[in-house]
C-alpha cells in the first residue's frame, strides 16, 4: 500500500493505492542475473545476508520494517520439507511440463510437481502397531485415551 503520493520513471503512486511487486519478472532480469532460466544455487554461495538481496520477505529489520507475520514458520517448514524430500523418502521424478505461465497466479508449473514410486526411508519396527503414526523424524506417536499424542 503506497503511504504517500510519489512519481518514479514517470508514473504516479497515490497514496493508499495496492501495488505488487514483479517476483517472477525481477527475479529472471537479464541485467541482473546470467542466464535467469538455469537452476544454479552456487550464485547464492557468496550471500552476504542482506535482506536487501532478496525481496521474498521483505528487506531491513525484522522488528522495525516491514516483514512478513509468517516468514519465521515458512523458514521452518520448508527446512521440514527440504528434510523429508532429501532424507526421509526415495522417489522417482517422471517427465512433466515443468513451464510457467507468467499469466496465472499462482505461478506453478503446468503440470504442478509430480512424483511416483514413493517409498519410505523410515524403517518400520515389527513391533509397531499397524495403527502407530510417526512423525517427520521418525519418532513413534501414539494416542493416549484422551486423544493426547505423545512420543513412545
């Protein structure tokens, strides 16, 4: 939300007018970045940690600026995915339209991401309960008569 009237390169920003940013367009600009299509995560070996580098939440202090209310369990929960992807399952990753259409929000891939062939790198002890739940890090669950999970 614009909180007060500005121009910049020749256009006018009311105040109280919604504005997004571009992610998908800045993050593939050809004056920025080389070869913005290629997958390669070393570019980011050198990140001095600036907020500033990246916009997905938002740059300068957390406690003064502005941050996303989520961003501290998103961090969190894609270091849970990360870790079940990478170390808790094999899988196989079949052909599939991997394009983006900049004209759908959300942008995702067309065919979304498919996987097949999941299996579990947990191993399951015999004397476990058919019905026994574990939990990302392969710590039995069980419910006690109240319904209360607790670790086994």
């Amino acid at each position: 939300m614009v909180r007060d009237d500005f121009d910049w390169q020749g256009y006018r920003f009311p105040k109280n007018t919604r504005v997004l940013l571009d992610l998908y367009g800045t993050n593939r600009d050809r004056r920025t970045w080389i070869d913005p299509e290629a997958f390669r995560p070393e570019r980011f070996k050198q990140w001095n940690g600036s907020a500033y580098n990246f916009i997905t939440q938002g740059g300068g202090d957390y406690y003064r600026n502005h941050r996303c209310p989520g961003e501290w369990i998103t961090i969190e929960l894609a270091k849970v995915g990360t870790t079940a992807l990478t170390r808790m399952m094999r899988y196989a990753v079949p052909d599939q339209d991997m394009s983006i259409s900049i004209n759908r929000f959300p942008m995702v891939p067309r065919s979304r991401f498919l996987i097949e062939n999941v299996a579990s790198l947990i191993p399951v002890r015999e004397e476990t309960a058919p019905e026994a739940t574990y939990d990302l890090i392969g710590k039995q669950l069980q419910s006690n008569e109240r319904g209360i999970r607790k670790e086994h």
